[in-house]
C-alpha cells in the first residue's frame, strides 16, 4: 500500500496497475526463487541417499546418458557427480562394453520391465571388478519410460572366492584321479 498524505490523487489508476504489476511481478521471483531453492534441497536429499547406498547407482535417460550417479559409481570410473552428467557408456567403457550396457538398456527401455544382468567385468583403475547390475525403467506420470535407474554391487570378491574354490575342486579331482590310477595300478593290493 502507498498513500501520499499531502495529496490524496497524486496516485492515479496508472500508477496503481504499475505498482500492481511490480508487485505481482516480485511476487513471482520470491514464489520462483523458493521453488528453486526447494529443488536444489530435494536434489541434495536424492543424492544424500544414492550416496549412501552400499553399491553402485545411476540414472541414465532414454538416449543412454547418465543423468547422475552416487560417488561410489562416479569414485570407480575416475567421474565426479558433475563431469558425468550427459557422458555416455561409450565416454567411461570399452566398445564392446558399452555396445552391451547399451543394448541392455534398451531392453529395459523397450519391453519397460526390469532386468537383471549377470556379473559384468570392468576396469577400476587397473583391476577388474566385477558387478551385478539390476535395472529398471523409470516412468512419468503418463506411464512413459523416460530413463532407467541401475544399481550394482561389487561382487570381486565373491567371484575371487568363487575361482578359488573351482581350482581347489579341480585340484582335488585331479589327485583323486592320480590315486585311483596309482592304487589300481600298484601291483600289491591287499
């Protein structure tokens, strides 16, 4: 509200619309300027929580760049959150692998239900790590696919151990073996 106390009409119907259209007009950068900020809490919050899961997550849209991923995921390509936002399988992975991660993802995307895949073996930094991918479309509101969500866990270890015990039971086919021949073949046996 303005009012001139000396002049009751200096403030004509011009200068209402102005003082209404600034008004309006400031209304709508403070209502902006807090849904703006409401975002930017919102994203913190999703990523605190990508953040904090125990294996590896990302989002990628339909045309197969990565919209973001947790530190985990970024931490294991040599990425940070921001570099890569819009890079593609093929900026972080050999051909081959991204020809395959891209195909699996437009299975998810085409047939719109999850998939899981396999062990897969990459490169972290010089070492193989493999990894069990589940992913799953994400849909709007008008039920259409829009992106997908992948969350993967480092199962290194477990294929280690898992290789271990194939040599160990190989090893112990084999001297078995050797034992079977050796006693059937002694030329004593009681």
């Amino acid at each position: 509200a303005m009012q001139d106390y000396h002049d009751e009409g200096v403030f004509g119907e011009d200068e209402k619309a102005m003082l209404v259209f600034v008004a309006d007009q400031t209304a709508l950068a403070i209502e902006r300027k807090h849904a703006e900020e409401a975002l930017k809490q919102r994203h913190r919050e999703v990523m605190t929580l990508l953040d904090s899961l125990p294996g590896y997550a990302f989002f990628k849209d339909v045309k197969g760049r990565y919209v973001m991923a947790n530190q985990n995921f970024c931490r294991a390509f040599g990425q940070t959150s921001q570099t890569i936002t819009g890079k593609t399988d093929h900026d972080l992975f050999p051909a081959e692998l991204a020809v395959k991660y891209r195909a699996d993802d437009v299975k998810v995307l085409t047939s719109r239900q999850p998939l899981q895949v396999g062990e897969e073996q990459v490169q972290e930094g010089g070492r193989n790590l493999w990894v069990q991918i589940t992913k799953v479309p994400v849909k709007n509101d008008r039920d259409e696919v829009v992106g997908l969500i992948g969350l993967g866990f480092d199962i290194t270890e477990r294929k280690g151990v898992e290789e271990e015990l194939r040599a160990s039971a190989a090893n112990l086919r084999e001297s078995e073996a050797r034992f079977r021949s050796a006693f059937y073949n002694s030329p004593v046996r009681s």
